[in-house]
C-alpha cells in the first residue's frame, strides 16, 4: 500500500446493522466520519413514524491520511469489512462526489414524472437544496427518475420536481444500459 501525503475520503465497508457501533469506534479513534442518511415515513396501522435510514446500506465514508498504521487502525475497529479498493489499493472518493453525497442528505419531496428527460440524459439541478448535483438519468417511468449521482458506491433514487432539472449540454458523465 502506498501511503498517502494528504487526507482523502475512502469508503469504508461495514457489517449490517453496526453503523452506530463503528461511527463511535471510529469518533473515539479521530476519524472524520461521513454516514449518510435520509428521512422515510413508516406507515403503520395506528401510527406514522418518522424513521432515520442509511442512504448506502453497509458502508460509510472517512476521511484520513491512509499510512499503514491508520489503515490498520481503521480495519481493527469493531464491525469495520475493509475499505473499497482495486488491485492498486484503497480507492480515494474525490471531493466533489461527497459534496453530492451531503447535497443527497438535504433532500425532500415526491416523485414526478418528467417526458422530457430520457435515460441517459446528463442533468444538474438549478434550484432547491440539491442545487448542483449532477448525473445521469438511468431510468424513468411514470411515479420517479433514477438518476445516477457520481457518489459511491452506486446510484441514488430521488424524489425532485422536473422544474428543478436541467439537461446539461457537455456530458461529464455516462452510463453504459444494458438490456
């Protein structure tokens, strides 16, 4: 592994249900820790209830300076899997893609059907809390868009007004369809 001069964001693969047990462990070893979450209505019998849920199941983001003591540190936390890596080794998330990540966190309101964006259209948001987000459109029908966010580790479903998208004309990004 080679080590790293500054600090960068990794993607940290964690056992189900741990998320609370492995952000403590790693707050008491001074990681800077991302654990996005988003807010769902449970709807019961009797009740609603408001419920905190992971937006990547099984994974979170910290920031450091990968040397190999951190790197050891980081794996000897209780519930910590491993860090998303290649054949080279660890795999740092750019900044931008956890700016999108925390732009995903802010996030609320419905589905709407939008017939002028088509899969595979590159858009950004203009307004709202999201704005600047940019993706792709990987999958449309009639209740949401499925836009695919360049955060790791995969593609986020959300809820947004087709007023708030723009088609962006130089595409920054793709998406291979298969069928």
């Amino acid at each position: 592994m080679e080590e790293s001069s500054e600090e960068s964001w990794y993607v940290v693969r964690i056992r189900s249900r741990a998320e609370r047990l492995v952000q403590i462990g790693l707050h008491r070893k001074c990681f800077e820790v991302l654990h996005p979450t988003y807010q769902s209505l449970s709807k019961r019998r009797d009740r609603q209830k408001l419920l905190t849920k992971p937006i990547f199941h099984g994974y979170m983001f910290v920031r450091v300076q990968l040397s190999p003591e951190r790197h050891l540190e980081l794996l000897k936390t209780l519930g910590v899997i491993g860090l998303l890596r290649n054949s080279q080794g660890p795999i740092p998330v750019p900044d931008e893609q956890i700016e999108n990540v925390r732009k995903l966190e802010l996030h609320v309101g419905e589905c709407f059907h939008s017939p002028d964006v088509v899969v595979g259209d590159t858009v950004f948001v203009r307004e709202g809390p999201l704005t600047g987000l940019r993706g792709v459109v990987d999958r449309v029908n009639r209740r949401q868009l499925r836009v695919h966010v360049n955060a790791m580790p995969g593609s986020i479903v959300i809820e947004i007004d087709p007023r708030q998208i723009e088609l962006e004309r130089e595409t920054m990004y793709s998406v291979v369809v298969g069928h």
